[in-house]
C-alpha cells in the first residue's frame, strides 16, 4: 500500500499543475505509468473526493476538487464527528465530540477506538457497524449516562471511502438531549391531560354553534349512555328541554373573543326520561384569527344543591326537630326564627326573647362579623363559611362555638335570608388547648424538651432529655419540679435565680454549660428556656430545651488549631494563596494575594463578599473555590474551561490589568482542606504567574511553524 500512496501522491501533485485537468492518457504519459493503472488509482481518489471528473465529449477530464476537506469543516460543524478505518483505528475526530465525551483529540488520533471510555463503547457498538456489509447510511438514538445526568445522542452511521481507497466508518453525533426531553414531556403532558379529562366527574364536551357533539369524556358518555363511536351522531340539544336549548343557543350567540365564556344551568334530559340540574360553563374556542372553532362545555352536577334548597325552602318547619342549633336571619343580620336546640344551647326558654336581637349578641368573635361575612355572600357567592367564635349563656357560662353561615336563595337566584348552624364545640377546644402545648413544646425543641408548668412542675420530658440528665435518678423526673432535678448537676442549679430573671424579662434564656455526667466525662450542653404564653398572654408553660454539643466543642477547638495551623503555613507560601472556611468566609489571605489583588488582608478577612471585591479589583482573576458545589453537569457546561482532577479544579486565565496593561497568564488551583476524619472544613486556592513559561512556549511554537 505504500507504493500505491505515492502514486497517489504524484497524480494529486500532478493535477495541481495543470489545474485544468488532464484525460487518463495525458496522465498516464506524464508518470509513464500503465493506462489501466491511471485509471484504477483515479477512480480511488474520485471516490475519496480528492478529484471531480468532467466529460468533455468521448474524453473524461480529471481535476482537483475545488471542495472544502471534511477535515476543515470537522470544527465549524455542531455535531460531533468520528471517523474510523476499518481496522478501527480513529482517523478523525472533531473538537465538537471531543467536548461531547471529555477527550482530548491529540490522545485518541491514530489509536484504536478500544482507548474510549466503557460509556462510549457501550452506547455506540462500534464493532457492529464495521464488521456490516450494508452500504446504507444507519441512524438510532443512543443513551449516554455518566455521573448524575443522562443524555440523548442521535448517531448517523455512514460507511465512508477514505483518502488511500480503504474503507472505514464515520459517525455524525447530535446531543438531542433537550429535544428528547421535551419530547418525553410532552407525552407525559398529554398522557396526564387525557387521564384528567377522563377521571373527571364533570361533564366535559366540544360541540359546534348546532350543538354537534366533536367530543365528549367519559363522564358524559357514561351520563348519556353513549359509546365514543356514537358520540358524533347526536347533538348537545337532543338532551335538552326546548327552554334550554333556546337558552343555550342565546348564551353562544353572546359569546365574544373579548367575552368567550357565559355560565347557566339547567336540566339535562336523561335516557331514563329523569331530570339532573347541572352548573355549565361554556367557552368559545377560536384559532389565531379570532375565528370560532367549536364551544367546550363543562357541566358540575348540582342536583342534590337544588333539591337542598328548594327542600329548605318548603320544609322549613324541619328545623326545629333538628339536634343541631339553627337560626334564620335577616338580610341585615338579625334573627327571625330559632329552634328548640338554639334556645337550649343558649339557656332561653322562650323564642320571643331571641327575636329582632342581632346575631352579633350571640355568636363574635375577635375575626367574625356577620354584615362582612352577609355582603362577601352577596356579592361572591363564596362556600359556606365557618367560625370558632366564643358565646356567654344566658347563666353566664362561656362556651366554644363553631359556626357557620350560608345563603338562602330563591330560583330567581335572589337572596332570601341567611341560615346559622352552631355547634358546641368547648370541649374539643379543651382537647386542642392540651395539644397545642405538646406540639408547642415539641417545636421549641432542640433536642432534649422538657415541659414545665407554671408553678415550676415538670409535666413532660422527652427520652433525650432524660438521656442528657442520665445523673437524675430514673423514673424521677416527671411531676418533680424544675429545680430539684438540676440539683444533681452544680454548675447549672446555681444560675436559677438568673434564668428566672431572663424569662420574666425577655421571656427565654440561652447558655452554654459544663459539668460532668453520670459516668465522671465531661459534659458540656446547651440550654434554652422559653416562656410560652397562650392567645390572650396568659403563661401557659416554660419550654426547656437542651443539646449535648461535648463532641462539638471538642471538634471546634481541633478545627480552630488546624486552621490557626494553615494560616502559618499560607503566609510562609511565595504564591498568592488564600482560604475560605466551609461556611464561604476567607480565614487566610497571604502577602502574596494582597500584592497581586491590591487588597489588604484587613479588608477580607471574616467577609463572605470575597468574589464580589475580588471581580472589582480583578475582573478576570478566576475563583474556582466556589465551585465545589455544583453538579458535575452544570459545571461542565457553565465552565467548560475548568478541568477536575482528582478533589482540585485548575484553569487558567489571562489577567489584562497584571504587568501594568500587559497581561498576565495565571494558573490556578483550588483543593477542599478535609480533617482527619475525613470531613471538609473549607477550601485553599493558590495562584500561580505562568506569564513567562506561557510566551517562552508560544515563541517556540511560532518558530517550529515558521
């Protein structure tokens, strides 16, 4: 083959010449060369596109092709491109692939494909498609997942001719990840669409200005005795009274592009010959030109409101066997009739003596007024309303009431009167009261609780609490007061007076305390006592709350050496250097960093600002420390010119405001600082000038090219 690649060599420098072309005969004198071999070795580069051929009548003119090379448009194109001979060694691969797949197109260029990732391997199946006969061009989606993230990749197999006449394999790679997704989405966006409307209970249907039925959901079919099939051969009217149509056509013929929707309700005329009141909505459906496509009706069945009402209406005299208390009041509030239970709930003995009275008198509470609640009625028509309002009887006695009012109306859809139904609810409030202290204490809590009642009794402690105190005697703390349990622990018991003196004045009380446990180790743990008071200011309970934070402090005190420990160590350092803690505050900054900053390590250290004051007096300084959080996804994409090796970012930059105005190449660094238990307790960054290595290299390239 290497023969052959030479004289392909010579008839490509040949063609160049005569940049016309020449005929096979014309070549074949020149490189006195066999005819039929000049013919064969032309027909290769004919195929690898390095000619183009021209009949010019019986003579066949060959030429360079004026075509721009496949290896000149690999970097212009958005998908990624690989191409393999088929022997499997990569021939060409673009800068696009590349950064698809996070190689680096020295490395892998000339080498076997086995060099890939297993990823690669496993989603491409390069070995399928060499080894096939098939001549056609291949397309599939492959999957591509590595890390957390998953991506889609539309690959185009094309078998290809290369330049020295062998046959090989190109790839052409899309990232179709969004396009997937959203597509994926989608389907999952109708499929929900279509269970909704299905699963709805309400009547749903599309139908034209005749009333054609185009759609109708499974609710309607099921109403009407209908199967899908059926559903264009009826029309909406053929359920209706002759009254209802008349209504509805008015209703379509009122609707408007600046008015598309108009409600009513009816009855609808079932298969059983049975009537059913329904709430409809209907909404006109127009396309972009505001021309009508076809009306959607939504109908709520509402039968059993109706039959309520009219029932309310017409037995209004059942009210007054009712167990619960009901009152009838007037549009202005006040009452105009009660039954036997109000009058009881109340201690009256005679109606007279509730009548005309406001409702106000009886049932109001600090949120409630009925004239408010009366005109949102009125005007809203909003759900009936409920209340937990306080009452005094007739004896005197206070009681709880839940109560709610809801509107009477007539057909004429006026409003009649209001309807009160109260419920003695001073029990359940007890109950309620006894909760909320638990739930209260148990949302003050840290992580021991305790409950104390107000005459210093504790009523309730959790396990950790008692855990916590493991030197109180088992089984002795609840229903002991306060002080006799902190008597086994001395340097907290003699600071009562001052936690006393805090809660009445501020109402809580923090400190931290050192003693010893049941087991002679040390203890140290933190506490906090709060006052809480009930809806009226009333002391209800004193919350005690405690943390056993020994190991913490114990932890704190190692980190604080170690970090006292690394600021020796960065103020020794020639390079810029600086550190941050894991809660982003800068705990070191060296002579270094404030020479090539110009910021004073007075002015940064202890601030969590250091990006933004960094950016001010260097814009283009990069600050990797910040990105140890971030996804491997996202930061591949958002910062593609970051590389991870190992737990460290590096980069590299170049800094115009350095060398006054002439630019600095910098290289940096950042690593997480971990202890020796293996946890991260913040971040170094370290700068490095590589101004003169960077131009000694690119002087040296720019003469190795010249």
């Amino acid at each position: 083959m290497v023969e052959d690649g030479e004289f392909l060599n010579r008839i490509r420098s040949l063609l160049k010449i005569y940049p016309r072309g020449l005929t096979i005969s014309e070549i074949s004198q020149r490189l006195k060369c066999n005819r039929n071999s000049v013919a064969k070795y032309l027909e290769i580069l004919q195929i690898s596109g390095t000619i183009e051929m021209q009949q010019m009548g019986a003579a066949k003119v060959f030429y360079l092709s004026h075509r721009v090379p496949l290896s000149s448009l690999l970097g212009f194109t958005k998908e990624g491109i690989l191409v393999l001979s088929s022997d499997g060694r990569i021939i060409q691969v673009n800068e696009r692939f590349c950064r698809m797949f996070d190689q680096d197109n020295s490395t892998v260029t000339g080498m076997s494909y086995d060099i890939l990732s297993d990823e690669i391997l496993n989603a491409f199946h390069f070995d399928n498609f060499l080894r096939s006969d098939s001549e056609s061009e291949h397309t599939a989606v492959v999957t591509f997942s590595k890390y957390d993230w998953r991506r889609f990749f539309k690959v185009k197999y094309l078998k290809t001719a290369l330049d020295n006449g062998r046959s090989g394999l190109t790839l052409i790679i899309e990232d179709v990840t969004l396009e997937t997704e959203m597509e994926e989405r989608l389907r999952i966006s109708e499929a929900r669409y279509r269970g909704i409307v299905e699963d709805q209970t309400e009547l749903i249907c599309r139908y034209d200005k005749d009333g054609i039925i185009t759609f109708a959901n499974g609710a309607f079919c099921r109403l009407f005795q209908l199967n899908q099939t059926e559903v264009p051969h009826h029309s909406l009217f053929d359920f209706m009274t002759p009254h209802v149509v008349q209504l509805v056509r008015e209703g379509i013929g009122a609707c408007s592009c600046q008015s598309p929707v108009f409600e009513t309700e009816f009855e609808f005329v079932l298969p059983s010959g049975s009537y059913r009141w329904f709430h409809w909505v209907n909404r006109m459906l127009t396309d972009e030109n505001g021309a009508v496509i076809e009306y959607q009706g939504v109908g709520r069945d509402i039968t059993d409101r109706k039959r309520s009402e009219l029932e309310l209406l017409i037995k209004s005299h059942a009210m007054d066997s009712s167990i619960v208390p009901i009152a009838l009041l007037s549009l202005d509030g006040c009452i105009t009739y009660v039954n036997k239970s109000f009058l009881d709930l109340w201690g009256y003995n005679n109606l007279n003596e509730v009548l005309e009275l406001p409702f106000d008198n009886f049932a109001k509470g600090d949120n409630f007024s009925l004239p408010d609640i009366v005109h949102g009625q009125n005007n809203s028509r909003s759900p009936e309303p409920s209340f937990e309002v306080e009452g005094v009887r007739k004896d005197g006695k206070k009681m709880h009431l839940s109560v709610t009012i809801s509107g009477v109306y007539d057909e004429g859809k006026n409003s009649i009167c209001h309807i009160a139904y109260l419920y003695d609810v001073t029990h359940y409030v007890q109950m309620v009261r006894e909760l909320e202290i638990k739930d209260t204490a148990i949302a003050h809590s840290y992580e021991g609780m305790a409950i104390i009642t107000p005459d210093d009794v504790i009523m309730y402690a959790n396990p950790s609490f008692k855990r916590i105190f493991s030197r109180v005697p088992e089984g002795t703390i609840i229903g002991r007061s306060i002080e006799w349990s902190l008597s086994f622990y001395p340097q907290i018991i003699g600071s009562v007076p001052d936690i006393r003196a805090a809660l009445m004045e501020k109402g809580n009380y923090t400190r931290v305390f050192s003693d010893i446990d049941d087991k002679n180790l040390p203890l140290v743990i933190q506490v906090h006592l709060s006052r809480v008071l009930d809806r009226y200011g009333l002391h209800l309970c004193t919350l005690i709350s405690v943390l056993d934070i020994t190991n913490q402090r114990a932890i704190e005190e190692s980190l604080a050496m170690m970090v006292d420990q690394l600021e020796g160590t960065v103020e020794q350092m020639g390079d810029p250097t600086f550190i941050i803690s894991r809660e982003r505050v800068v705990v070191a900054w060296n002579e270094a960093m404030e020479t090539l900053t110009g910021l004073k390590k007075r002015e940064i250290i202890g601030s969590q600002s250091y990006k933004d004051l960094i950016k001010t007096h260097v814009p283009s300084l990069p600050v990797l420390v910040d990105l140890f959080d971030l996804p491997p996804k996202e930061l591949i994409q958002v910062f593609p010119q970051v590389s991870r090796v190992g737990n460290s970012f590096y980069t590299e930059a170049f800094v115009p405001a350095f060398h006054n105005g002439k630019g600095t190449y910098v290289w940096a660094k950042a690593s997480p600082i971990i202890d020796t238990s293996g946890k991260v307790i913040g971040y170094i960054q370290t700068i490095k000038d590589m101004t003169n290595w960077k131009r000694a290299v690119e002087s040296v390239v720019g003469k190795s090219i010249t």
